[in-house]
C-alpha cells in the first residue's frame, strides 16, 4: 500500500520489532525503511528485486530523496540500467 510520505511521517516514524517499508505515492519506486534499531533510510527500486539504498534519512531530506529517485528511475527508463546499479571500478592507488 502506498501512502504520500511527509516529512512529520518521517521523523516520527518508530522502530517496531521488524524492520518496515512506507512507498511513496508520489514517486513510484520510493521507499522509506525503518530497522528495528531505528535507523531510517530512502531507498530506490526501479524494477522487480532491483534496489539500492539512497541514503539516510538523516542526511537526505524527503524532497531529495524524491528527486534522486525520480532522476533514477528516468536514468533506468531511457537506459535499461541506471548508474546506480552499475558496479563500481576498483580505485587505483
């Protein structure tokens, strides 16, 4: 069931026994998580089993949250794999 998120919703969100996913109704593929120890993260899915976490709540506001997950799944829409999903190159020392 998706519910527009707001941000009094994701500040008071509580900790529960299990961890829990609000989906944003306004941007399709949003998530917000909430672990069992409290902490709190948005994370994207942009196709069946396919996801990555954004970041946390604490440093991603719902606002950029929405507007990173709307440019990836743009990104995934006109691509076929957003940059997100690629792996990452070893670095070079």
């Amino acid at each position: 069931m998706s519910s527009v998120l707001t941000k009094r919703m994701v500040v008071t969100a509580q900790p529960k026994e299990r961890p829990y996913e609000l989906k944003d109704a306004q941007v399709r593929g949003l998530l917000f998580r909430v672990q069992p120890s409290g902490h709190k993260a948005w994370i994207v899915t942009w196709a069946h089993g396919k996801r990555r976490t954004l970041g946390s709540a604490g440093h991603l506001t719902l606002d950029q949250a929405r507007e990173l997950a709307r440019k990836i799944i743009a990104e995934f829409i006109q691509t076929g794999l957003p940059a997100i999903a690629k792996p990452k190159l070893p670095r070079s020392r």
